[in-house]
C-alpha cells in the first residue's frame, strides 16, 4: 500500500511539471515541417509550462534546425503564439488550464542576409545561451560575469594622495 501511494505521489509530481525539451509525447515537445525553403517549428507544452519558456523552446528549437540544415543564421518570417484553454470541473471545483504552442516560420542563411529589416538571429549563440539557461546538457548554467567595479571618487582627495 505503501509503495502505491508513493509511486502515485511520483506520477502526480511529474505529471505537474513543465513541458521538458524533447521530440513530442502525450506531455508536448517540439515538432517541425520543412516547406520548401522555410521551416516550420512548433514547440506544444502542458498547462504547467510558462509562455516564455515555451517560446525560448521554440526558439532553441529553430536553431537547432537552422544548424542541422547547415545554415548559421535565421530570420523568423512569422511567429505566432497559440494558447488552448480548456476548462473543467472535479469535485465542484471549476479549472481553467492555458498550453502555449509557440510556432515560428523560418528562413535559414549561411551568411547574415543584407539590407534586411527583419531581425537576424545567430543559431550558434541562440543554441548556447537557452540550452545554457536551461541546463539542458546537464552542467550548471555559467555565472554572469562579475560586474564592473569602479574606483570610488573621493572629492576631497588630492592628485598626490
């Protein structure tokens, strides 16, 4: 008995968890379409998933393909942000629970395109910096560099002192 309440206590926990990086399952993940020189990537979190992690996802993701395809830079051409809702009862307790499905529409580069508006990601920094802040190859995310330390003023010294 004991060992089933603790196994259903581990279930519970994970299936309260953030959507983890990874190719799509029943708990969400990243997805993507080629359409002839675009890209379509997806990234479908749960309901315990925030929006901004979701996007970060879907950002990484478009990267990743970027780099795959052999190609170093990215413009997103259309990104939209999808957002199912669905809302239940249990126990006589109403529920509402959002899932962000960020998708991005791609358009890869070898080189930085010229005389563009449009804002030009680095795929390589991309991938660093969101795998880094979400640990996802296994080691501690850096530390931020220390800041700047000034020399204090003093106004009541001297140029000999």
């Amino acid at each position: 008995m004991a060992r089933t309440a603790c196994g259903f206590t581990l279930v519970a926990l994970a299936a309260c968890s953030p959507t983890a990086y990874h190719r799509p399952d029943r708990t969400g993940g990243y997805s993507e379409l080629q359409l002839g020189d675009l890209f379509q990537v997806r990234f479908e979190a749960n309901g315990f998933t925030p929006a901004a992690r979701a996007s970060d996802f879907a950002l990484l993701r478009s990267a990743e393909v970027t780099l795959e395809r052999g190609f170093n830079f990215f413009v997103i051409t259309n990104g939209e942000s999808i957002r199912t809702v669905s809302v239940g009862a249990v126990n006589n307790v109403a529920y509402v629970v959002e899932k962000p499905s960020p998708t991005n529409l791609i358009l890869c580069f070898k080189d930085p395109p010229e005389g563009t508006h449009a804002l030009v990601y680095d795929a390589g920094r991309i991938r660093r910096v969101l795998r880094d802040k979400y640990q996802l190859d296994g080691a501690p995310p850096s530390p931020p560099p220390p800041p700047a330390r000034l020399k204090p003023v003093d106004p009541y010294a001297r140029e000999d002192d």
